[in-house]
C-alpha cells in the first residue's frame, strides 16, 4: 500500500482541521501577500503568529507519528486552500506562483527548536516530492504568457511552455492526493486554455479557407508554434478531406459500421491494421515499420482471438497501440518507435496516425494524452531547441483534438 493510500485512510486530527480552517480564513480575509506571509510565517519558517493556538495546532501536527508520511500530503492541501480561493478571482492568480515560490527560499539559520528541526527536513523531502513538482507545473502554467514570448521561449526549458497543452494538464498538475477541489480547479484551467485554443484556430481557420488569397490580418494570429505552412497542412490533415472524399472521423465511422459484422477478434485485428497501414506510407513503412504494427497488432490479446469482438477489446487494443507508438509507461520511457515515425513521416502524420486509434474509441483519447504527458516530463527540463520535434509533435495534437473533439468542429 502506497503512502497516500495509508494517509487517505487515516482520520483527520482535530488539530489538522483548524489548521486547515484557519488557512481558508486567512485565503478569504486577507490581501493574498499578507496570506502569503501568514503562510512563509507558519509553514517555512515555524515562527509564532498572531494566535498562538495556530501555531501549537501545527506544532501537535509535526509531532504525528507518521508525519514524515503524510507531511507532504498537509502541505499540499495547504498550498491548495489558498490556490482553490485565489483562483476563483482573477486579479488574485498571480499570487499563487508566488506562494509556491517560498519554498525555494528555505531558511538556513539553526533552528530553536526540535520542532523547527523537523519543519525544515520535511520542508526538503517535500520539494523533493512529487506533489510539488505539480505545484511547479501549476506555477508555470499560470505565469505562462507565451504569445508575447514566442520568439523568446526557444532556448528556455520545454516545461514553460506547458500551458500551452491543455490534454496535459490533468497528468502534470494534479497527484494522487489532490482533492475533489484541487481537480475542479486544474479542470478550469483545462477548459480556458482549452478554450481560448479553439476560438484562436478556429478564428485562424475561418480566415485561411476565405481570405487566403491575401495576407493574413494582424489580428488574426498563427495560434501554434508552427510555421504557418505548416500549420495550414495540419489543419487540412486533421480536419479536411485526406483521400479527397473523407475525413479521418468520417473513415473511423465506416470502419466502425463495417466492424459489427466481423466474425473474431482475429480477424478485427486485421482489418485494423488495413485501417491503419495506409498512415504509414513510403518505403518506412513498406520495409520496416508496418512489419512490428503487424506483429504488435497480432500478439496483443491472442488468447481472445477466436472470440467475438466487444468494446473491451477495441478499447484495450488502442491502448496497446498507442504504447507501442509512444510510450509505454514513465518506469518503461522507450519511445523509438515514436522517434522513428517522427523522423520518417514527420509529426503531422504521426500525429494522424495516432488520431485514427483514437477516433475508433472514446477511451483511448485519455490514454493518449498520458503517453504524451509521460513523453513531456521525460523532456521537461531540455532547451525547446534540442527537442523541436516534441514541440512540433505537442503543436499537432492541439490541432487534432481541437478539429475533431473541440466544441466546434473544422
């Protein structure tokens, strides 16, 4: 049993609770730099406050037998009663990096107490915690004004530009402790990035397809880090006619009529790889890689091969696909084939090859947008510069999601 699993079953302290009520109080009464100094007071530096019950209410806390466990759990919900109010106000959001930004400046002098002794060691196995690499996340993505820095986030870390990818947010910015609270706050953030992306492209879209005969206006920007070529060939790609009769989901739909009537799982296996083949055209795909498709394709499941196929099936299918094209899983970061197709076809096709597994089945779309949160903290911390194939792989599955699961469609 993991630790957040132990602390989830744990009863909350009575201390715990007015610690956390007194928080909110403070989230709600006062000016978010003066809460932030209540907070740098209490949690960073272990002093008094202006009620002393607070502070032996925190004292009691570090005092837990298994707070080096939990600790980083109170913490996070701590930070979270502040973030979830602030959040709610506009013109306050810009506090909530710079809450998160006191732990950077932990204190160096020697503590007075054993309990301040204890604050400061769960103080660093906090920042060394998963809960507050979320935090960062979570402050970079609301500092984040990448469209008045585009020219200038090329040699900074892939991580600042995270805002720009909402289908991530959910896997980067949140932890398995985050409460019911916590995942309405990052779900917000979702969808007004989310949907400021849409209204951007589909703006961008409206006037390529009647003005493209002139330049485009200043007002209309390029919503992408794309060069507009490029742009213009993803856009068709995902959302217009590929074969000059169909769309992609207009191709997900006759394969999913023609599917109902086929006799085995076996066989649904190889009409998918009909279906996905052609994606992979050129010598790459002849000689090389429609080969380990096939093969990946024909050991997945094998035991249910001579059954009927069910919806289980298809959605456990799409989910071996896309490990096999991206990435497996954070403790297996083996990405070739990803690297390969990228390299061989570019990221436009290899974005359409993985939107046609998605668009068969609503419950791969989660599943890969972990592989790709999985590919973009295994990239992270690398300039923008060294991985430009990642960067131009994230651009086109914005455009992809948001042409075919976008409130409105290209």
């Amino acid at each position: 049993m993991d630790a957040w699993s132990n602390h989830l079953q744990r009863t909350e302290t009575p201390a715990e609770a007015r610690f956390y009520e007194y928080l909110l109080q403070q989230a709600k009464l006062l000016h978010p730099r003066e809460a932030i100094e209540v907070f740098r007071s209490l949690l960073i530096e272990g002093n008094d406050c202006t009620y002393p019950h607070i502070k032996a209410d925190l004292d009691s806390i570090l005092q837990y037998g298994c707070i080096s466990h939990d600790f980083r759990f109170i913490l996070n919900r701590s930070c979270y009663i502040y973030i979830n109010s602030w959040f709610q106000t506009a013109s306050y959001r810009a506090y909530i990096p710079e809450l998160i930004e006191t732990f950077e400046s932990l204190p160096t002098s020697t503590p007075h107490t054993k309990t301040e002794q204890q604050l400061r060691k769960l103080l660093v196995e906090f920042i060394n915690s998963p809960q507050y690499k979320a935090l960062r996340c979570l402050s970079i993505t609301i500092q984040s004004d990448w469209e008045d820095r585009r020219e200038k986030e090329q040699d900074t870390a892939l991580e600042t530009i995270i805002k720009r990818y909402p289908y991530i947010y959910k896997h980067k910015l949140l932890t398995h402790d985050s409460s019911l609270d916590q995942r309405r706050t990052v779900r917000a953030m979702q969808h007004e990035a989310q949907r400021r992306f849409d209204v951007d492209l589909s703006c961008y879209s409206a006037y390529l397809k009647f003005n493209n005969v002139i330049p485009l206006k200043a007002s209309v920007k390029n919503p992408t880090l794309l060069k507009p070529t490029h742009l213009d060939y993803a856009i068709h790609q995902f959302a217009g006619k590929v074969d000059g009769v169909n769309t992609h989901r207009d191709l997900a739909r006759q394969f999913l009529t023609y599917s109902q009537w086929t006799s085995s799982y076996r066989e649904l296996k190889r009409d998918l790889y009909d279906y996905l083949a052609p994606a992979v055209h050129s010598k790459f795909g002849r000689h090389h890689f429609n080969q380990r498709l096939a093969t990946c394709l024909s050991e997945t499941l094998e035991y249910y091969d001579y059954d009927s196929p069910s919806d289980v099936l298809v959605a456990e299918t799409c989910k071996k696909l896309l490990n096999f094209l991206i990435v497996e899983s954070p403790q297996s970061p083996d990405h070739a084939n990803f690297v390969d197709l990228i390299g061989n076809l570019g990221a436009t096709l290899t974005v359409a090859l993985l939107l046609k597994i998605i668009l068969l089945c609503h419950q791969a779309k989660p599943w890969l947008e972990r592989r790709l949160s999985i590919l973009f903290n295994h990239y992270a911390p690398r300039p923008q510069n060294d991985v430009i194939w990642l960067v131009e792989a994230f651009e086109n599955a914005n455009i992809a999601l948001s042409t075919n699961f976008g409130p409105t469609v290209l």
